[in-house]
C-alpha cells in the first residue's frame, strides 16, 4: 500500500472516529461548550477602537455559527479592519473564508498560509491564511486562522484534529473558533494594508484566550 493511500485511510478512519464520538457518544442536548464570552471581547484593543457593524438578517443562518460577531476597527491613524470572530458548536461544520467568499460572488484571486510574528517577541510564528479577494471593483485583504487559546492554526484539518483530542482528554467538545480581518486594499497601498492588518492581529491574538471555554 503506498503512501497516499495510507493518508486516505488515515484520515477517513479519524473523520469516522470524530462522527461517532458527536453524533453517538456525546450527549444529546447538552451544551458542551463550557461558557463562552466572545462579544464580551474589548471594543479597545492595542490602538483600535472597535463598533458593532450591522448584518443582513439572512446571514446568520448562511454563516452556521453558535456565536459570532462583526465589527471594525479603526486605529489613532485612520484606517480600519473588519474584525469576524465566529463559534461553531460541536454539531456544527466551519464555514470558512474560502467557502463563504464565493459563495457571496467574489472570486478568490490569491492564498497562501504565511507566517506572522507575534507581539510577544519568546511566542512561535503563528501560522495564518492571506487571501486576496475581489467583486467588481471592490478589493480586500483577508487574513483569518482558526485558535485554541494560545494555538493558532492555519489549517483546519489540524484544528479539527487538535479539537477532536482536546474532546477525549475533557469529555466534551469545545467547538471551533474562527477568526477573519479584512480590509480594502488597493494595487497601490497592498503593503500598507497588510501592514496594519498584521499589527492588529498580533494585538489581537493574546486577547482571545480570555473569552473561551477554560
């Protein structure tokens, strides 16, 4: 047996195992969240004050979420960011960027998982998806990674696997919390935009742990 066919069977062996530990083993009806705080989180963080940004009425259901939330942010120098912190329960699939932007009609014109320092200068790189998304002339900068306290993750095949071992160790699952900062960004200011961008997440992501389950 090769190689990939080793993965194949991997990875459906574990995607098996996680279905029936939330559909059978896991009670039904409990909230197995522990408590969650994610619109307590500082509408001041670092330099940024953040509002609550209104959404359509259809979107919650279209995003799939437990808890979430949008707001933007604005720095003393002007520019701002779009801040969506979403919590999706145990018995609810992530709806991630690359799912939800073209379902929304914009066409994703680049990707790449990039490695950003964080503010505290002994803490590993956190690893993070940068996307480039358009709509007509609208262009943005989206930056998102999933998170387990201090854990950020790019990729979320291994969240999901780092969730499923945290459920086993606790007797409960905890969900997923995904995060995105978005900006409009131009072909002149691309580097200025992700400049910003960074820096607010790297305020940001310290914060986070105080506002999910224990």
């Amino acid at each position: 047996m090769d190689i990939s066919k080793k993965n194949y069977w991997l990875i459906l062996g574990l995607l098996l195992l996680s279905v029936l530990y939330v559909r059978v083993l896991q009670p039904a009806g409990k909230n197995q969240s522990g408590e969650l705080r994610l619109n307590n989180l500082p509408m001041k963080i670092g330099g940024w004050q953040g509002e609550e940004q209104p959404f359509p009425n259809w979107l919650p259901a279209a995003l799939n979420a437990e808890e979430f939330f949008i707001r933007r942010y604005t720095n003393d120098s002007g520019n701002f960011i779009w801040l969506y912190v979403g919590h999706f329960g145990s018995r609810r699939g992530i709806h991630e960027p690359d799912r939800c932007y073209p379902d929304q009609g914009w066409k994703i014109v680049k990707r790449k998982v990039v490695s950003v320092n964080r503010e505290e200068s002994d803490s590993s790189p956190a690893e993070i998806v940068e996307m480039v998304v358009e709509k007509g002339l609208d262009r943005r900068l989206v930056l998102f990674w999933y998170q387990r306290g201090e854990r950020v993750m790019a990729r979320r095949f291994r969240y999901q696997l780092l969730l499923m071992g945290r459920a086993i160790i606790k007797g409960r699952t905890e969900g997923g919390v995904i995060i995105r900062v978005s900006a409009l960004v131009r072909d002149d200011n691309f580097d200025d935009v992700l400049a910003y961008e960074k820096q607010f997440m790297q305020v940001l992501i310290p914060v986070i742990p105080k506002y999910l389950p224990k």
